[in-house]
C-alpha cells in the first residue's frame, strides 16, 4: 500500500528508501567489523539488498493496482486498521525474505546477533517512511455535522439553438455545522447536468443577482458549481447561450431561459461522503 499517488511523493519515498539503504549498509559494516566478521562486503550488501528490492516491488505493485490512501476519508479507523496491517506484513515478508535468501545462496547462516540488527534497521527505516508520509485526515474534526440543502428546478429541460437538449435535476448546496459555531463565508450551489447531447462550450449558468455570487463558477464532466454568499429560499439562475453568430460569439452572449431554483428540503448529516452522484444532490 502506497501513502500518495503525487508523482512528487512517489519519487521522495523512492530517494528515502534509497538513502535508508545506504544507512543500513554503513550500518552493518560497521558492527560486523566491531564483530570481526568475515565475508563483510557481502553480508553487508546482500541482506540489506534483498529487503530494499523486496519493499521496492511492493511499492511498485501497490502504485499499479492503485492500492492507496492518499488521504483519510470518513472511514478513518477502517483505514488506519489496514494500514498496520499492511506495514505489519510488509516489513515481516521483507524481512523474512532478506534473511532466507541470504542463507540460501551463501549456503552460511548469519548470527543472530547480526539478524537483529537487520530487524531493528529494517524497523526503523519502514517506521521513519510512515511517519514522513502519514496520510493526511480527509475529515475536519472541527465539522460535526452539515445541512444538505435541496432546491427544485421550474424547468428541468433546456433547448439550445441547434435545437438539442440539455437537462437538468434538482440542485443543491450544503452548510457546515462546526463544533465552536463558527460559520462559512461561501456555499456551494450546485447544478447537475443530466443530459448534454451538444457543446458544453456553448452555454452556461449564472446568477441572476449578481450580488450573491462570490468566486464565479466552476464545471466539471456533469456538474455546475456555483460560489455563493449565503443560502437562500429561492435562487434564479439564468442559462446563458453562445450567440449563434460566428463573428460575435461570446462577445455578445443571449440568455434564453431563467430559472427558479427553490428550497424543498433540508436534510441534517453526519461530516463526510455519502456516495450521492451528479454533484452529490441525488441518489441513485
């Protein structure tokens, strides 16, 4: 299991391992030297190589069956129960194949005062790679709760100018509940976009009053996000076309229709994800 799927992290974990195998080297040498040990170039190399390769590979394995928590999301115990216990395996397997695999091709067994080493070094470097890069807790323990605010469309169908249709469902936003009643300085209004049989690159969503929109907008693949000041009973929201004429195009833009948006319901939810699709407003 990896801790971060950012390519930076990938490659600060890879540099540690390499650093911590480096460290483990100068490490043994020094006490089988202490131990006037014979062989000290192999039994220093070959063990703590065996245990970087093996921790490499599963890193590798985990990174392409995307085996991951990059962050902790509302089932934060589950995961950290998962993630002992893959620490607990991974560091016992490599560990046991480091030890196994050196006395089967040196056909000499290492003294166990040398294996202890090599469990406390091995410990140490997995323990220091976990700490670095402990994942981080999706869930803001100030937020105890939140309100989901459903709002109902007066239209729910939208006809563009070539006369193709786009629609659209109930929207929502959300207000957090905090544990020293602080409160948000913004909401998201979100819109989801059932149907789109033209180019998003045609039309958009805006405020009818402009002075509850705070931020502008954002979109993604089947949603509208809207920043807004505060949360109203009703808001108006205007869908605005590309004028059809090249020359002038988003120059001069037309709204064709308006639409009201109201408040139908309030539901009270524990902090984190509940699985909605189409901009979390609906359940399917």
């Amino acid at each position: 299991m990896f801790l971060n799927q950012s390519i930076e992290e990938i490659i600060s974990i890879v540099l540690l391992i390499v650093v911590f195998f480096l460290i483990s080297n100068l490490m043994s040498f020094l006490f089988l030297k202490e131990k006037k040990e014979t062989k000290i170039g192999v039994k220093t190399i070959i063990p703590n190589l065996i245990f970087y390769s093996t921790i490499f590979i599963l890193y590798k394995l985990a990174i392409l069956k995307n085996l991951n928590i990059a962050v902790f999301s509302p089932n934060e115990n589950y995961e950290k129960k998962w993630l002992i216990i893959s620490f607990i395996i991974s560091y016992i397997f490599a560990t046991f194949l480091e030890v196994f695999f050196y006395n089967l091709l040196s056909k000499s067994k290492l003294a166990k005062s040398y294996i202890k080493l090599i469990c406390l070094l091995n410990l140490i470097s997995l323990s220091t790679i976990l700490i670095i890069f402990y994942p981080k807790s999706y869930v803001d323990k100030n937020i105890k709760s939140y309100e989901r605010i459903l709002f109902i469309p007066d239209k729910f169908e939208l006809k563009l100018f070539d006369n193709s249709i786009v629609k659209i469902d109930s929207a929502c936003s959300s207000k957090n509940i905090y544990t020293d009643d602080s409160k948000d300085f913004s909401y998201e209004f979100r819109i989801p976009i059932i149907k789109k049989e033209s180019d998003r690159m045609l039309y958009s969503f805006r405020l009818l009053d402009k002075s509850l929109e705070i931020g502008g907008s954002s979109e993604d693949e089947n949603c509208i996000s809207i920043s807004i000041k505060s949360i109203e009973n009703e808001i108006v929201v205007v869908f605005v076309q590309k004028n059809p004429n090249p020359n002038i195009g988003w120059k001069k833009e037309i709204i064709t229709d308006t639409i009201l948006f109201k408040k139908v319901k309030i539901e009270n939810r524990k902090a984190g994800y509940y699985g909605d699709t189409d901009c979390d407003c609906i359940q399917h």
